[in-house]
C-alpha cells in the first residue's frame, strides 16, 4: 500500500501543563459566565480566548497581544487538540484582543470573576488559610499620561520618576502565597487608602473572620487597624516612627535599660534571633461611623543581627563626622579656611552632626 504520510510537528514546551490548569480551575467556564458574547461573535468564546492568551503569556513570557496571533499559527495542532475546538485565524486578531481586555476593565466584571476563580481554586486545592498578607508594588513603562488614566507620575521606588508608573495591590494566603484578589490604581496614589478597599473583598471572597492580615508600616495607619478590629480580624504590621509612636518607643524601650521589663530570648531555625518583650496599650478610634475600642499588643523586638548592622553603621558615621570636623579647624595655611567667631565654628560642627 502506497500511503502519503503527513507529519505535522510543532514545539509543545509548557502548553499542555498551562492549559490543563486554567481548564482544571474552570478558567474558560468562569469567564464565558461574566463577559457575555457579542451577538454577531464567531469562533472561540471570551474565556478561551482569554485562556489560551493567558496561555501564551505565561509560555512565552510576553505580554504584547500583536504577537499571540503568530504564536497561535505556530502551535495550532497542538493547541486545538488540548481545548478540543477548531481555532480560526481571526481569533486572535488585535482588535478581538482588545475587545475582550475592554470587557474585562469593567471593575464589577473582574471582580465577579476574581471571586469565583478563588472558590473553584478552593475545591481543586485543599487550602488552609491562616493568614493573609498584604502588599503592593509598581511598575512603570513608556506610555502617554492621561488625565483620568491609569499610568500616571508619582514616587517611583525603581528609581524612574521620568516615566509613568501604576500600582498594584495584592493580596495572598499565608503560608502558601497564593493569590486571592488584586486591585490596580494609578501610580500618583498614597499606599495607606489602599489596603481597606481590597482588604473587604477579601471577606467577601473568604466568607470569614478572624484571620491575620500582614503588612508593611503603610498598612499600619490607625483608619486601617480599626476596621480590621470592628470586622473581627487581627492585624500584625510595624509600626512607623510617627505621631505618638516615638515618644511610646522611648518610654518601651527606657523600661527595658532601666530593668522593669522582663525580656525573653527569641530563637528561630538559624539558632538566636534577638530578644524583646510585650507591651499593651488602649486604642479609641471611629470605623464605620462607629467608635471602636480595643487593647493593642504591641511588641517590642530587638533583631541580633539588625544591632549588629546598626552598630556598624553607627560606626562608620562615627568616622565620617570626626574627620569632618576635623577639617572645620585645619592647620594655617595657604587655602585653608579658618573660623574667626566660635558661634560659627559651633554651628558648622552642629550641622555635621
């Protein structure tokens, strides 16, 4: 028998292991759920389509949708074989892409689908939350600013004020680090109103109480922990050294010199840690039109290798103030400039230090 045998080969890398999850987390399903289809719509619905980009991001490490088009053709086998359809060459056009992402910067939308990916993740994976922990980042790039857009100017930690920059704020479970819900805002934007806003569609998602939400010193501002305790939850955060917390850090911490403060010795997996001690103290503040009153564990930790690093660094500042001063009263000479009044000398050296 004289049989004409046509090969098709294409490069499978990662496909199958991303695909199989977002199908096993109901991805596709949740999707078509929310964003319904556009009556005259042809071709794959909104949640594939959104599967297989998600798809070719997380394989291809790029998010430029003008490329997913090329990367589609490349792997079509294989991909039609995984979601059992029939891809068309206008699937992943542009303008099919960007009419599917305008769908979903509807906010009520994402956050619809946001939930309910938590909660079928929840009966694939078996997970026990005890905590979640909250943060937030940003990220800047070449755009053109807007006045009611998403990127916009402001304090860039990567050092890039040139450019726009939006932020992101995420929240996951503890210990396992997975994600719960995001919420994106524009980069001008103070870190501290962000936490509540997300931290409520946390419990909605988790239909719980009494878990303990971690954050930054930003998450520590008084609006933030009272609406975590009128909603019966636990916060743990560093405290900033503003407002009244300096003055209550010396008074701890002269306690503690001055003996009347017991301090336990901590130890942890890499043998001693520090040592530190707990203090209470009441705390009155408005959540929800309502005066909240509760008592505040704050706890005083003293980090071994931390001292360590300060008293270095208290060192070489040390150094770098004494020749300092040093060169405010140089031998007479040609070009060496002497103080002729004490008050100025006396002001020069209070600057240095």
């Amino acid at each position: 028998m004289n049989e004409i045998l046509n090969l098709t080969t294409e490069r499978v890398d990662d496909i199958p292991l991303l695909i199989g999850l977002l199908i096993r987390v109901n991805l596709p399903v949740i999707i078509d759920r929310h964003i319904e289809a556009h009556g005259n719509h042809k071709g794959l619905s909104n949640g594939w389509l959104i599967t297989i980009w998600l798809t070719y991001i997380l394989s291809a490490g790029d998010h430029r949708k003008s490329h997913v088009r090329d990367w589609c053709r490349k792997h079509k086998h294989t991909l039609e074989l995984l979601i059992g359809q029939s891809i068309r060459d206008v699937d992943f056009t542009d303008d099919r892409l960007g009419a599917v992402l305008t769908r979903l910067s509807v906010t009520e939308t994402w956050e619809a689908i946001e939930a309910d990916v938590w909660l079928d993740t929840t009966r694939v994976y078996s997970i026990e939350a005890s905590g979640i922990r909250l943060d937030s980042t940003s990220s800047y790039g070449y755009h053109q600013v807007n006045e009611n857009g998403l990127m916009q100017f402001g304090h860039s930690w990567d050092h890039r004020p040139d450019l726009p920059q939006f932020k992101l704020m995420a929240a996951v479970t503890e210990p396992d680090g997975l994600l719960i819900a995001s919420d994106l805002h524009p980069g001008q934007c103070a870190d501290d109103p962000l936490y509540l806003p997300l931290i409520d569609r946390v419990r909605k998602i988790m239909n719980r109480t009494g878990l303990l939400y971690t954050g930054d010193s930003k998450m520590a501002a008084i609006a933030t922990r009272a609406a975590l305790v009128y909603g019966q939850d636990c916060y743990l955060v560093p405290l900033p050294q503003t407002g009244v917390t300096p003055e209550f850090f010396n008074n701890c911490v002269s306690q503690v010199t001055d003996g009347n403060r017991t301090v336990e010795v901590i130890y942890n997996s890499n043998g001693l840690f520090g040592s530190g001690c707990e203090f209470t103290r009441r705390m009155f503040a408005v959540a929800e039109d309502e005066e909240v009153e509760w008592t505040e564990r704050v706890l005083l930790v003293r980090s071994r290798a931390m001292a360590f690093r300060d008293a270095q660094t208290l060192e070489r500042d040390l150094q770098k103030a004494e020749k300092a001063i040093q060169k405010q009263t140089p031998p007479r000479g040609r070009g060496k400039r002497q103080f002729a009044e004490k008050a100025a000398l006396q002001e020069a050296v209070e600057k240095i230090l």
